[in-house]
C-alpha cells in the first residue's frame, strides 16, 4: 500500500532540509508543523503529499495512453483537477504539490473556488455555455450589460472600450489588424471608401490592397503562437522554426544587471542605447510602422524587467512616431504584479492605445479607447464566436474575489515576503542563485541558477511545481490567493534543492 505522508508548512528562518528517500512505491518525507496562519479557501490542505514518485504508474499508463492519439511530449504533469484545491496541484498517483507555475500563469484564485463553482452554476453561464452566441451576428440581449459589470468593470485606467476573442494571441493578433486599418485610414483619408485596384489586389495578396506595413516588437518577447503573433515572437527558435514569418522590425529590449542598486548607470545607458536604437528603426521605417507592441515584464524570453522610465519613453516614441502603443498583458495583467495591470507600475502621462490580456482573466481580448480602432465596415474584425459571454461572466466572479480577500494587497506583502527570502537565499548561495529580479513587483519573481532544468525536476519530489522562462530563469507565478506560509514552504524547498 502507498504511503502518503504531508510535507506541512515551515518557516523561513528554520531552513532545515527536508529528507528524502524514493523507494520503488514510497516517498518518505519529514513532515513539519504547520502554521496557524488560515487559507483564503477552508478546504485548502495543509502541505505538499507525495505518495509515489512522479510521474507515478497512473499517470504513466495514462500518458501511454494519450500517446496512441495526441502528442504528449509538451506534457509537464498528468493533472487530476477534481482532487486540485486551492494553490494545490494534484496528479492520478495521489500526489498534492503547490504550484507556484498555476497553468502557465492562468489561475487567478485556486484550484476548484468555491465561488467560481457557485458562479458557473447560475442560469446565466449555462445558457451561455449551451447557446453559445455568434456574438458578431446574434449578441444575446444582455452582452453588453455583461461586459459592462465584468470585463470592464476592471478595465485598464483610460480603456473603456473591449473587443473579446478566444485566447492571448489571438487578441494580439486583433490588436495588430486593428492597427493595420487604423493606419490604412490615415493613408487613404477619413471617410474615403477603398478603391477598386486596392479591393482586387488584396485577393491576390499584392499592394495596394494587401500594404506593407508591420508591427515593431523587441527582442526576447513573445506574443503568441498563431500565424500573424508569431512574426513578432521572438523569445525561442523552436516557437518559429520553419514557420514562414513577415519581415517586421525587431528592437533590443534592455538586459539589465543585477541588484538593480549595485548598476544604476550601467542600466541607464543600457536602457538609453535601446530607446536611441526603437526611435531609430521607427525613424527609418518611412512610416511602414502601424504599432510597437511590448509585454511589461518578458516572461517567456526569460523574465526580462525594465524600468517605468523605458516604458513611459516607448509612449513617448509611440506618438512621435504617429503608431499605436499595444501593451500585452497576457501573463501580467490580473494582479499578480501588485496591480490590476502591470503597466499601471509605469504611472503613464496617457494610456496605451490597446491593452491585450487572457490568461488570469480566463477571457480574452483587448481594451482600448479610440474609436477609430473599430472597423470602418462590418465584417472586418469578426469571427464565429468573438469571444465567449460564459468566460466573461466567470472573469466577473473572479474580479469579486480579488475584491472580497483584497488579493492585490496579499500579492504585495506576500510578494515582498517571498523576495526577501530568496534574496537571502541569494546571499548564502550566490553561484546558485543569480539576477534576482521583480522586487516591488508582486510575486513576479524570477532569478537564474545553473541546471535549471534538473531543478525544476527535482522540485516536483519536494512537492512543489515550478516553471522556467528563457534559458536559465526559474519563473514563479503562484495564484493571486498565494499566502506567507506558502511561501515558506518554496523558500524551505528551494533552499535544499540549492545546497551543495
């Protein structure tokens, strides 16, 4: 019989190693005591439980199995979601780790929320979900009073406008056709129809129908994996190679050093040299430009941070330059930097022009503001679906919790918590743990350590769950209802995965 055995909460200052020994069936762990500090979620358990080491022979079967029909190679773990709580991720064989990773970042506020539960059983989301609306064709009588009490009840400050879609990229890639009529009307004049050389050509994907224009993004970014998003992906060769892509200009994004205190000039130069070498691109691109689109934090190329001056210079570059300022908030936006949306860290003399999101707001989409952003005819942006009222109305019961716990302050203090604690880690392992990064950032933290890849393994038999980004970069993104003795227990974790 399996032995399961809880891996309890600890405290920093104690740091004592948590012993191990895998036998073909067993994992045994030294528990420890457990805080008195309460969840947010009553049913949340008290620790990590390992039962079998993963992945355990269920999951193994199970992924034998999926192998027959699907490729599982992508696969991080075999997840049973019915057993997951909270910041808990459970598997077939038994096992509870706490995911600091969340879905790639897109759990908001627990496995199995109760109140989530609550909400996506109302009349409402079921006759969402069973009658799903051709939004652009046969809106539901109520959709806009549905947007109005959720998505933009959250809308980014200065945003009052939304346009719904399916995922991340393809709100990005909507942005970006947004921008393209945007400036196609500027070209041909405000009001003018299109011509009939220009409605011929594009057919055969020829000018002046089909222009050349573009979208500027920055080196090491990602924005998507769909055709058009990923022409302006440039974190990884394996997302691009062999896909044929637009020649759309590509500018550095800063590579600071860190502790950011230690290279106050060196950062400032660095961040100078690539807001010289944006206006530069935009100043040669004889106006073939339509946007510049940038995440606030890069997540996927690495975690790559820059200063609330870079941002609030690539506005001004933006309407110097006449072209359309796109934030992507896919990964940042819902609070897990501190703030509803990571560019209200910027303190903007004027909004973004758009403002992608998806992820934590298990909806999609991007808010803007301009009117001339919308189509000049029907049918311009328009799909099937165009978004999903049933995610809508779940983003609103989201928004509620985060108001009810007061989430965005938990990020914050636990956020401050959780970078102290690495960053004494920092000190007593310094060759482990290198470029420590989002300090006043929430619990969007990250830092590189050699092997990163072998410790993101091992961390899975200490009962925790815990993404990379870029090369080097161990990522944490737990959920916004992330806690000080959580906390406690990645930091216990992490420091006997770092020890010689």
């Amino acid at each position: 019989m399996n032995q399961t055995i809880s891996l309890g909460r600890v405290r920093p200052a104690r740091f004592s190693a948590c012993r191990i020994a895998f036998t073909a069936t067993r994992v045994f762990v030294k528990p420890y005591s457990a805080s008195t500090r309460p969840s947010f979620l009553a049913n949340e358990p008290e620790g990590p439980q390992l039962t079998v080491a993963i992945p355990g022979p269920r999951s193994k079967a199970i992924l034998d199995d999926m192998a027959t029909i699907l490729d599982t190679r992508n696969v991080n773990m075999v997840t049973d979601f019915e057993a997951s709580t909270g910041n808990y991720i459970a598997d077939p064989d038994g096992n509870l780790l706490l995911d600091v990773y969340a879905q790639i970042a897109s759990i908001p506020v627990g496995y199995n929320n109760p109140n989530l539960l609550k909400a996506v059983q109302s009349r409402a989301v079921q006759s969402a979900l069973i009658n799903r609306p051709a939004l652009g064709n046969f809106p539901q009588h109520d959709w806009a009073d549905i947007l109005k009490r959720t998505l933009l009840k959250a809308a980014p400050p200065g945003l009052s406008r939304v346009f719904t879609s399916m995922s991340g990229s393809d709100a990005n890639e909507l942005a970006f056709k947004a921008a393209f009529m945007w400036k196609a009307r500027q070209r041909r004049g405000e009001g003018k129809s299109f011509t009939p050389e220009e409605l011929r050509s594009c057919l055969d994907n020829k000018s002046p129908g089909s222009p050349n224009v573009s979208i500027l993004s920055f080196r090491k970014g990602f924005h998507g994996r769909l055709f058009g998003s990923l022409s302006t992906t440039r974190s990884k060769p394996i997302h691009k190679i062999d896909i044929p892509a637009f020649d759309w200009p590509c500018a550095p994004f800063p590579q600071l050093q860190y502790p950011l205190s230690d290279f106050e000039s060196e950062n400032a130069n660095e961040e100078a040299r690539c807001l010289a070498e944006t206006d530069r691109i935009l100043s040669e691109s004889l106006g073939s430009v339509a946007a510049m689109i940038v995440e606030p934090v890069q997540s996927e190329g690495g975690d790559n941070h820059a200063s609330p001056r870079f941002f609030q210079a690539l506005r001004g570059l933006a309407a110097k330059h006449d072209i359309m300022f796109i934030v992507d908030e896919v990964q940042t936006g819902v609070g897990a930097t501190g703030k509803f949306w990571a560019h209200e860290h910027w303190n903007l003399a004027s909004p973004p022009d758009m403002v992608t999101f998806s992820k934590k707001a298990q909806a999609a989409g991007f808010f803007y503001q301009n009117v001339a952003l919308q189509p000049s005819t029907p049918y311009r942006q328009f799909n099937t679906w165009m978004g999903d009222p049933a995610r809508a109305l779940l983003f609103g019961a989201i928004r509620e919790e985060i108001e009810r716990f007061d989430l965005l302050q938990n990020t914050v203090v636990t956020g401050d918590y959780l970078y102290a604690g690495i960053e004494g880690l920092r000190k007593k392992y310094p060759d482990q743990i290198k470029n420590l990064r989002g300090k006043g950032m929430g619990t969007f933290i990250a830092f590189d350590t050699p092997n990163r890849d072998k410790l993101l393994v091992q961390a899975k038999s200490l009962g925790v769950n815990v993404g990379g980004s870029g090369e080097e970069a161990v990522r944490l993104r737990p959920m916004l209802i992330f806690q000080q003795y959580h906390a406690d227990i990645l930091l216990d974790r992490l420091e006997t995965l770092l020890r010689p």
